[in-house]
C-alpha cells in the first residue's frame, strides 16, 4: 500500500464557537491526489490550512509517514508545501512574472527560480504569453494558472489547491482540471479541496466529503459517484439546530 505524505488524527479546529473541524482523520497518501470535498462552510479550507502548517488544531495532531508529529509554526507555511489559495490572492497589480517571483519568495537558491519559470510558462502557454502584464487584467482562467504556478514555484513536495475552479465556466474549469492532471501525473502530493464534486473526484485517488466539520463519506474516488455525493452531503445542512444569519 502507498504510504501517507501527512495524516491528520483527531483533529479539532474552534475558532470560538461550535468545532470547524471536530476530530477528523484524514490521509494524504505521497504521490497522488486527495481531494477534499464539502459544502460552503464544511471546513475545507481549515483541514487545509492545518495540513500547510499555517494552523495549529485545537486538538489532534499532524503525523508523517513515520507516525512521528510534525511540528509547524503557527501562520507559518511548511517547507516542501505550497498552496494556491480559495480566491487565487494575486497582486493584481504586478506582473505575471512578479507574481511568480513571489512564489519563490523566501527560497535559498533563487537561481533556479528561472528555470522554474520557464517550464510554469511551457506548462501554461497562455499566462507565458502574458507575463510581463498585470496579473489583475487576466481572466479568471488565467489567474487561476498564475496562482497554481506561484505555489509550483515554490518546487512543493506537497501542492494543496483551495478551490482551483471556482468562479469559473465550465470549459475553463476543464482547462485548469486537466493542468491540474498534468501536475500531479509527474508524482506529486496533492490535496484538492473543491466544490465541484465531479472535477474532483475524475482528478483525486482518494476522496473525503467534509460535513459541518466532520468526515461524511471518505473512499476511492472511482467508487464515488458525484451526484450521489452533492445530493447526499452538500444539499442538507447537517449542523442540526444551527442558525445561520
Ligand atoms: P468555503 O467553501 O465557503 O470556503 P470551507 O468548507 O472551506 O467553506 P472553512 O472556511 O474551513 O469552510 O470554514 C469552516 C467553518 O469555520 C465555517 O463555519 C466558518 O465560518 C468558520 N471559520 C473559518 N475561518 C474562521 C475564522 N478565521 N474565524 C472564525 N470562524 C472561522
């Protein structure tokens, strides 16, 4: 069986009120892609920013392959882990190549940061012929590969991607999943979080669908049928008893 890059045991996010993660395990098996999969609010987006290292659960822990802890520093990205983020947070008003740039921010070697460069503008012809335009003036389409090509930048052992097909149409979303598909072909961890249940579960190895803070549903992605899952765990809110305003 492929060994886990990262796991998560037991983990707990409160921000203050009722639990946004409540005890989830989650594997992130090396060298494929694992999505994650919930309705607005189902804590996506905490599990991922737990996995990057950005934030500490409240309980649980974060292990490697070896079962040992891994330690991070509060607000602090992992090294070896990227992440394009829910929205794509460029700097709409520097270039494509300054946005790159800034993926690498931070690196030892900023030497290879060209080299780098080059195969993001090979893998995304469209951003290469736009790079020395402001990165706010391209289309959502091509913002999203700026960002995924930000976080490549970073030359990640572990790629998480927040909602890459967001706000998209859907023959622009296909652009970006079947990119998303060349990425992760060439071995790399990935962790997917998405709305789009059917995008990423033709993308992901592995699935879990995340309800109010807890794992509805988690397989292989080929057993998951997309409908089932949106029908089943995204049309109801399961937070029983909760208001919303
Ligand atoms: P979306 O698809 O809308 O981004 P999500 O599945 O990524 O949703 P999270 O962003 O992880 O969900 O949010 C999970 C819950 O935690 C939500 O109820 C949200 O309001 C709450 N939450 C998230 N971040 C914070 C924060 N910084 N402070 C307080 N509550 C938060």
């Amino acid at each position: 069986m492929a060994s886990n890059a990262i796991s998560l045991r037991g983990v707990t996010v409160s921000y203050g009120q009722g639990p946004a993660l409540d005890g989830i395990d989650l594997d992130i098996a090396a060298g494929a892609t694992t999505a994650v999969l919930g309705a607005n609010g189902a804590g996506k987006t905490t599990a991922l920013n737990v996995i990057a290292g950005i934030l500490k659960p409240t309980a649980g822990r974060i292990v490697d392959s070896t079962g040992a802890e891994v330690k991070g520093r509060t607000g602090i990205i992992r090294p070896g882990v990227a992440m394009s983020p829910e929205g794509r947070k460029l700097f709409g008003q520097m270039t494509v190549e300054e946005n790159l740039l800034l993926g690498a921010y931070g690196l030892r070697d900023p030497r290879p940061n060209k080299d780098k460069m080059a195969e993001i503008f090979d893998m995304f012809p469209r951003v290469a012929e736009r790079r020395r335009q402001a990165a706010g003036t391209l289309s959502g389409g091509e913002q999203q590969m700026v960002a995924i090509g930000r976080a490549l930048m970073r030359e990640p052992d572990l790629l998480l991607l927040d909602e890459p097909t967001l706000g998209l149409s859907p023959r622009i979303a296909g652009i970006v999943a079947d990119m998303i598909a060349r990425i992760a072909a060439d071995g790399l961890t990935v962790v997917l979080v998405e709305q789009d249940a059917a995008v990423a579960l033709a993308l992901a190895k592995r699935a879990y669908v995340l309800v109010n803070g807890r794992i509805g549903i988690s397989g292989e992605a080929r057993d998951m049928d997309p409908r089932e899952i949106l029908n089943t765990y995204f049309e109801t809110d399961a937070r029983s008893g909760a208001q919303t305003t």
